[in-house]
C-alpha cells in the first residue's frame, strides 16, 4: 500500500464511549480516517460490506456475534481488510480462536493511542503487530515439546465443555441457554464449534461422545 494512501479505518466495540475516545484520537492522526464505528458483529459486517475498510479494530467480547466469529465472517468476505483485535482480554480461548479466525494484529486497550496508530499503519503496510504477553504466549505454545496425541475433547473451552454435558444431559437449546445465562443463539455457535472440534455433525453423535469418554457426570 502506496505511504500516501489514506487508510480507512472500521471501528468495532460496544461501548459508544470507547469508540468516541478511539475516533477522537485516530482523527488527529495524518494518512488515518475512521469511516464507520459499529457496536456490534452484525452492524460491522454491514459497514464493513459498505465501506471496505483497509483496517478493522475488533472488540472481543459482544453481545450477539462476538468478535472471533465476526472476525471469521470478515476475513471471508473482505480477506484484503486487516482485523486488529482491541480487547481487555488475554485469555487462550478469545486469543487463539481469533487469530485463527484471520487476525492480523492482536492488541490490548491498555496500548498507547501511539501505539495503537502505528499497529494500524502497520497493518495497512503487511506488518503485524502483537502485544509483548501476547507473542510471548505464542511463542511458548510453539516451544512446547512434542506431547502425547489430544483426546478432540481436550481442546473444547470450558463454556464448549459445559454446553456439552448438558446436551449429554439431554437438555434442549432453550434448557442449556436457561441454565448457563446465554442466548440461544450463542448455544448455537458453542455447538457448532464443539460438532467441528469433536469431528461429529449432530448433538447426538456429540451426547454419545460425551458418554463414551466420561464426560458426563
């Protein structure tokens, strides 16, 4: 990408205060325009659809879609836009999934508006950028030594891991959304990950999984 080229920015996170302060700053930085900011994954996909920005500072956590499968659902559509996640959060089952959805870039909000300006000037020139505990986190997991094959259970997430044994259990969609405090639609997408990590395609196969490996209680 050309220096002169201005760099078009799509801002992602559910608190409109956070997205003030982000637009405020990155206003005040050369070659840097904020042509949308989005409060949630469906109405950043749309934006994204609208504007193709070059770069996109993704929220995590969101009500709805959250970031990793927005994230996911970007990088399909519009692969040529850089994801820079922008997130509180450093824990292995946000960090991981997300940069394997297509991240580019992983952040913390705790960065410097500096810092945050030069990782999306980065991007827009093929260079990612992670936080230092980040890169370190990836870099142990690289050096860890050769281990014993993983059971595919081993790699759900606790909430995955939940959302199983109750649908072992024999508890519908509704049940499981009830007893965990999540949506419906947020069940939905635990499963579908836990159908792909398990290897299996229905809540069936997945509840005699669950069965087969004492999984459930």
């Amino acid at each position: 990408m050309a220096e002169d080229k201005i760099i078009r920015v799509l801002l992602v996170d559910d608190h409109e205060m956070v997205r003030i302060g982000l637009a405020a700053v990155l206003g005040t930085e050369e070659g840097i325009e904020v042509v949308g900011e989005a409060g949630n994954g469906a109405e950043a996909l749309r934006l994204a659809r609208e504007y193709k920005p070059d770069v996109v500072l993704m929220d995590l956590v969101m009500d709805g879609m959250d970031g990793i499968e927005t994230t996911r659902r970007l990088m399909e559509e519009l692969p040529d836009s850089k994801v820079i996640v922008l997130t509180s959060y450093l824990d292995d089952d946000k960090l991981y999934p997300v940069i394997e959805a297509g991240a580019f870039s992983y952040l913390l909000k705790t960065s410097r508006a500096s810092e945050i300006a030069e990782a999306i000037r980065a991007a827009a020139r093929g260079q990612s950028v992670l936080e230092s505990q980040v890169a370190a986190k990836m870099m142990n997991r690289l050096r860890r030594p050769a281990q014993a094959k993983r059971l595919p259970h081993e790699d759900l997430t606790e909430r995955e891991m939940e959302v199983l044994k109750l649908i072992a259990q024999g508890k519908s969609n509704q049940e499981v959304a009830d007893e965990l405090f999540i949506g419906v639609k947020t069940v939905k997408y635990h499963l579908t990950n836990l159908f792909s990590k398990l290897g299996v395609e229905d809540r069936t196969q997945a509840a005699i999984y669950a069965h087969r490996h004492g999984l459930v209680d």
